[in-house]
C-alpha cells in the first residue's frame, strides 16, 4: 500500500532567472535562461515527496487568475492530489527567483489576508500516514496533532526562517536553514543554540547548511552529514526537495542519518536543473 502524505501550506508561481552575476545599481543584464512554474515551499516538497513514488494531497490556497492555474496544473502534472487546494478571488502569490551561480536571493509578492485558514481542509490531516507543513500556528498543529493520533499520523514542520520554541513540543520532525534561523535569532551558531534548547527533546530537528550538509539534532544526540559536492544550477528548492528526501526515507523506515543522506541526495538532483523542482 501506497504510504500518504499531505502537505500543507504555501503554493504560489516562481519566476526563476538564472544569471552569470546579479546586476550592479542601474545595471540591465539579460538572464542566461528563464523559468515560469508552479513553486512555494509546500507544494515544492508535495511534486518531489509524488516523485518518489507516495500518495500525495496537496493542501493550501492559489488565486483564480493564470499564475494560479499554472501552479496547479504544474501539481497535477507531476501527480498530486489537490482537491484540498482551495481557489480564491485574489492574486497569486509570487516568487522572483535571482540564481547567480552558487548563490539565490528570492523576492516575494506582498503577503495577503486570503479567506482561507489551515482548518478548510481538516478532514485530509487525519487520514494520512504523514502530515507536512509550513504552516506554524502552535494552537492549530496541536489540534491536527491530537486529531490524528489515532492514524498516528506523524508531523513534520518546515520552519522557513521562523521559530517557536512550542513547535517542538508538538511536532515529530522540524526543518529549518542554518542562514535563516541565525537571522531569526541574531546568533551566529544556530546550530549551538538548538542542540542547547533542545538537544534532548524527543523531537528531531534536520538543519540544513547548504554546501557544508546537514546537522541532526534530538534526543540527547547530534549527527552531522557531509553533502555531494555538486555544481548548482539553482539553489531553489534545494531544502524543500531535502525535506521531501528525508521523509520518504523515515516512511520507509530508514533512521534519521540515512533520511538525511536521501534528503541531500534528492537535494541535489534539485540544484541540478532551473527552478525549484
């Protein structure tokens, strides 16, 4: 049987442009190749975790205009379920992806309050092996949390640059970027500050550190492993495609150091191709 997965959070459309340099003040340059796709952080994990062969729902919300539609036929395509994406009377969410080589910076649409909460699709967190998320709202993943206990639905959470110290009381698994977490704390060992916060929580945290690899955190121990050196394309998607790798893994029963090494294996097959999947 098919093990499934949900995954709950953002989608929204990238603009991905590959470049030999980023442009200096007053500086047009033309882009080496372009692409236009389906992209967000949750959806990335949901096309990589289908890929790999899961049953995949895709749960979250898109705007009913062409950059939408293209991110969810994009889903379709590459076999998610999205009868849990809701479509609503408002823009889409986008993403400018700059790919400069061994190097990304992304710049966001502004952020809106769309009519839609975590709780539209409730229904679906309950009736799956595993729950993944960007969404992280304590009080609702509680909930989702107690509500699938009798699936035992097991949860994982990609923190995208935030942190709440609750999360890891609540979630089985956490992701999060080396960079982004030590902005978020002003700390320039994130990883020192985690394994003395919360080196002997149950819960397993998976910090990624780009070229350097992976740091594992929980449980009373600390594991580091090394990634494939590679020549990147694009470094987009690469910590979503590794989530993805991880917990494939962890389904299929591997322990947390194999799941990293999936997760840095299919991280980069990522960074080999423009775009983030």
């Amino acid at each position: 049987m098919r093990r499934r997965v949900c995954c709950l959070g953002s989608i929204n459309a990238d603009v991905t442009l590959r470049l030999d340099r980023l442009p200096q003040q007053h500086e047009k340059i033309e882009a080496q190749q372009v692409r236009v796709g389906g992209g967000g952080s949750a959806a990335n994990t949901a096309v990589w975790l289908s890929r790999q062969g899961l049953s995949v729902m895709m749960s979250g919300w898109i705007g009913e205009d062409a950059l939408g539609m293209l991110a969810l036929s994009d889903l379709r395509a590459n076999g998610v379920d999205t009868r849990a994406v809701k479509l609503l009377p408002v823009a889409s969410p986008i993403a400018v992806c700059l790919a400069p080589p061994d190097d990304k910076r992304i710049i966001i649409s502004p952020i809106i309050e769309a009519p839609w909460t975590p709780y539209d699709c409730a229904d679906a967190y309950v009736t799956v092996d595993w729950l993944h998320t960007t969404v992280c709202e304590a009080d609702f993943l509680s909930e989702a949390k107690s509500a699938s206990r009798e699936q035992g639905t097991v949860l994982s959470v990609e923190l995208d640059g935030r942190y709440d110290p609750a999360l890891a009381n609540i979630a089985d698994y956490l992701f999060t970027n080396s960079d982004e977490l030590a902005r978020k704390l002003g700390t320039d060992d994130p990883v020192g500050f985690l394994w003395d916060k919360h080196g002997a929580d149950p819960a397993t945290w998976f910090v990624t550190q780009g070229m350097h690899g992976v740091v594992v955190i929980g449980g009373g121990k600390t594991e580091t492993v090394s990634a494939l050196p590679i020549e990147a394309v694009d470094r987009t998607g690469g910590g979503d495609a590794f989530n993805a790798g991880a917990i494939a893994a962890l389904l299929s029963g591997a322990d947390r150091r194999s799941a990293a090494s999936a997760g840095l294996l299919l991280a980069a097959q990522a960074l080999r191709v423009l775009g983030a999947h």
